[in-house]
C-alpha cells in the first residue's frame, strides 16, 4: 500500500533528511506504507521557471504530476493499485480535495486545512495577497480562474471517501472552506468526516492532539 504525500505551499518542497519520530512518514512507513512525496510543479528548488509553472492553472499541471510520478514508483516498486491513499495539508489539502475530484485512483483521501473555493477563500483568509500573483489579478478580476481550480465546483464527481481536518482558529485556510467541502461531499453522497480541532490554528501543534493521530 501507498500513501501520496502531498507538500504544502504551493512553493513548498520536500528535502532528503533525517525526520523526527512523530512525522507524518516515519508513521505511515512504520504502518507499513510506502510514502511518496512529490515535488511537483509550482515546488521551489528547480528554478524561476519550474517554480512558476503552475501560475493561473492550480490543480491541473500540479495533478498531472504527481500522477506521472505515482506511475513512475509503481513501475519501479510493486504497488498495489487498489490500496493507495493521498494526504497533504494546506496546499497539500487543497490538492487532496482536488484530487478526489478529477480521478478515483485514490481508494482514501485525507485533507488538511485544505481549501475548497477560490473564491470565497479569497476573502476568509489573512493572506489573501498572495493569491494574485499565482491567479494574474484579484477574485474580482479573474473569477473564472479562481472558479475553474476550485475543487468545490466539481463536487458531483467525487467517489473517493475523504477526511477533512482543519483548525478551529486557522487564518490562512480558514476552516469554513472545509465546512464547505465537507458538506458537498454529503449531497454528493460520499463517505466523509470532518474533524475541527479547538484552539488550533493552521498547524496541529497541541500534544494532546499529535498523541490522538498516533
């Protein structure tokens, strides 16, 4: 079995290191998973050009490889196609919710403090300008781009059973947008559940809450 592990950002990236006990691969690989964390497009650390790839197309190109790099490990490893998952947080969870809604190669989904809706995430947040430069102008002067990489819009095709997890107090992804994706997986008809942790912010940092996820 496999886990995508999906970084966050989107100007994130994964680094070849040693990792503390409690991380999120050293967990899952003690499970008995392989875990694979991509650098897709949009990942800092291959160039100007690399790291700009994704600009005005959230989702697609990003999706395109991480699903061109899940091919290229079950070539070289022997994955069982039927018991691969994917995970990511913040951006990484936008990217799980997007997943989940443009292919059912993933048996489960897990979103954390993921982002539903472009648009109305445009004004929930407390970083809101950083979005510009990614969509090439405001939610009022592009919509159609914020529209077209928001996962919420394509909610009906979702088949995949999906966990939301989101801090109560988050400000870069406020926790209404999992709300909001959450509540569209239930009229689609999906297996889902929605975790909100008290007190928290865009990070899980409390103990008493990584000693639950363990």
């Amino acid at each position: 079995p496999m886990i995508v592990d999906i970084h966050g950002g989107p100007a994130g990236a994964v680094q070849p290191t040693w990792l503390d006990e409690i991380s999120l691969v050293n967990v899952l690989s003690d499970a008995g998973y392989i875990v694979f964390s991509p650098n897709f497009r949009g990942s800092r650390g291959c160039g100007e050009s690399f790291i700009r790839a994704n600009v005005r197309d959230f989702g697609y190109g990003d999706l395109r490889d991480i699903l061109n790099g899940l091919d290229a490990v079950s070539k070289r490893y022997n994955i069982d196609p039927r018991r691969v998952g994917i995970i990511g947080w913040s951006y990484g969870g936008y990217m799980a919710m997007w997943a989940v809604t443009q292919t059912t190669r993933f048996r489960a989904a897990v979103s954390g403090a993921g982002i539903s809706n472009w648009l109305s995430y445009y004004g929930q947040n407390s970083i809101a300008r950083w979005s510009t430069s990614y969509f090439g102008g405001t939610v009022h002067d592009v919509p159609d781009i914020y529209a077209r990489s928001s996962p919420i819009n394509f909610i009906k095709q979702v088949k995949t059973p999906t966990l939301i997890v989101v801090g109560e107090g988050d400000k870069e992804c406020p926790s209404p947008q999992s709300y909001e994706f959450w509540r569209g997986l239930q009229y689609a008809g999906v297996k889902t559940k929605l975790i909100v942790y008290p007190d928290a912010g865009h990070g899980i940092s409390d103990k008493q809450y990584q000693d639950y996820c363990r």
